[in-house]
C-alpha cells in the first residue's frame, strides 16, 4: 500500500486483529500497548512516533516496529515496512525470537515449543490481516510478480538458491530473479537449504535469511563452510536483527532488512563475478 493512502485507521485494524488474537480475553495477562491509546491519534506520522525506527540495508527504506507481545512472549512485534518496492508498505509479524538456546540447554524443549507457537500464532495474524484487505507480504508477492513481467533481462546461466521461511517472500524474490536471467531454487528452512546443497549441482550462490525455524542463518552458515565442496559458495545472508558480525566472519555479503531490489541484484552481480574470478581455470 502507497504511504498516501495508509491512514491511521488501517494501522488501528492491523493493530486491533493482532492483539485480539495475541492477547485473547481471558488469556490472564494485558498487553502494554491497548488500541485504546490510538484512538485520538488522526495522523499517521504522530501514529509513527510510537514505533521504533529500524535503519535497512541502504536505499532509505523504512521500518516501523513496535512490540506487543503475545500471552506467552512479551518481545513479539507488529512490522510496518517497505521492503524491495519503495513507496510500498506491508504489515508483517517479527516473531523476534532468534536467540541462541542450544540443545544442551535444559530449556531447549521448552523454548522450541515457544518458538512453534509464536510461528503458529504470526500466521494467524498474518491471514487475518490479509482476510481483513489490509497489505501483507501476500501482496508484496503479487506486486513483484508484476514487476518480473517487465524488468526482464537475458539468461544469465546462474542459479540462484532463496532460502526463507516467508514463503511469500520467497516466491516474489523468486520471480524477480528469474526475470534478470537466473534460474531459481527454493529452500523452506536451513534443513532444506542443507539436503539441497548435499546434491550436485551446486548452485552459483544462496541468498539466505537468517531468522528461520530449526536451523537459523548462522547455523546453517557454519555448516556449510565447514564442509570442502561449499566451503567457498557464495552466501548473502539477509536479516533485519542485529547480529555480531564478528560470529559471520565466513559469509560473502549481508543485505539488512528492508532493502531495496537494486542492491540486492547488485550485491548477486558482484558475489557472482568474485567467484567467477577466483575460480581456478579449466583444462585447456
């Protein structure tokens, strides 16, 4: 949706269907937040104000977070963000729990079944939100396959592999790249990414998200490099969190959440062409 035409009303309803399923009556607990407090507010800058700005990955795009939490995780988050299109916003749900509890912890189970529940609970959201009109990465889906009809550029005899969670996301990424030339795979999780790369042939790069279930990005990451046949494949990892870069020493490049579609084919262009150059020649 153009910033022009968002009101505060859309973002009320957005708001009103995330705490109602967030924060059911009865559920024994109040977020901090109430739509209550919105109410008066008529603009939508001053409705801005109350969201955290997140700095992206270059091309000025913005990102608005505020945290409302669920019944069970006090740090989920309500999105409102351009992302690939500039000038377009979509309302999306950051689970915003991608910290590192690893299975020798004694919470792992646990935490593992907190993790299920926010994913769970961000879909809800998310269908509810698109169900109600309101703009959703299903959108952003359809508005980058419509790109994809008219920024076309010849084959390029590389394969590009999408690793992200968000389907969505990944499908409209996926139609992007096919237009520039590429061939496309895609992978549903770290564990996809990894049975994938274990066949031949290798793909030319993976652009990798980094918050996903089971394995995340710096998982993933790490046992790629490890092994001698991806040890050098380019990866460009994609986040919106802030992570210790000194932990993702190994990766070829990073694209920081929301980033606009320029850069990102950029950054593929000249991974691509780096390995090109490092490649040994072959025989003859």
């Amino acid at each position: 949706m153009r910033l022009e035409h968002m009101t505060p009303a859309h973002v009320r309803r957005a708001l009103d269907v995330y705490l109602s399923l967030a924060w059911p009556a009865g559920c024994g607990s109040q977020p901090k937040i109430t739509l209550d407090e919105s109410e008066s507010i008529e603009d939508l800058a001053q409705l801005f104000g109350r969201f955290e700005r997140v700095q992206g990955g270059g091309g000025g795009l913005k990102r608005y977070a505020l945290r409302l939490g669920n019944m069970r995780y006090p740090f989920m988050k309500f999105i409102v963000q351009e992302h690939l299109v500039n000038g377009e916003y979509f309302f999306s749900v950051d689970t915003h729990d991608n910290l590192e509890v690893r299975p020798e912890n004694p919470d792992y189970v646990e935490w593992e079944k907190l993790k299920t529940f926010n994913r769970d609970l961000k879909a809800q959201i998310e269908l509810a939100w698109d169900e109600a009109g309101l703009p959703t990465n299903t959108d952003l889906k359809l508005l980058l396959q419509g790109l994809a009809r008219v920024e076309r550029e010849d084959a390029k005899r590389r394969t590009i592999l999408v690793v992200d969670d968000e389907c969505d996301v990944a499908m409209g990424l996926a139609s992007l790249l096919r237009a520039r030339g590429y061939e496309v795979e895609l992978a549903r999780d770290g564990l996809e990414a990894l049975e994938r790369l274990a066949r031949d042939p290798i793909p030319d790069l993976v652009l990798l998200d980094y918050e996903m279930p089971q394995l995340d990005g710096e998982e993933v990451l790490r046992r790629l490099r490890r092994e001698p046949r991806t040890a050098h494949l380019p990866i460009l990892l994609a986040t919106a969190s802030q992570i210790d870069l000194s932990r993702l020493r190994r990766v070829s490049g990073l694209l920081r959440k929301p980033y606009p579609r320029h850069i990102l084919f950029e950054m593929i262009a000249r991974l691509i062409a780096t390995a090109d150059e490092a490649r040994p020649p072959g025989p003859g």
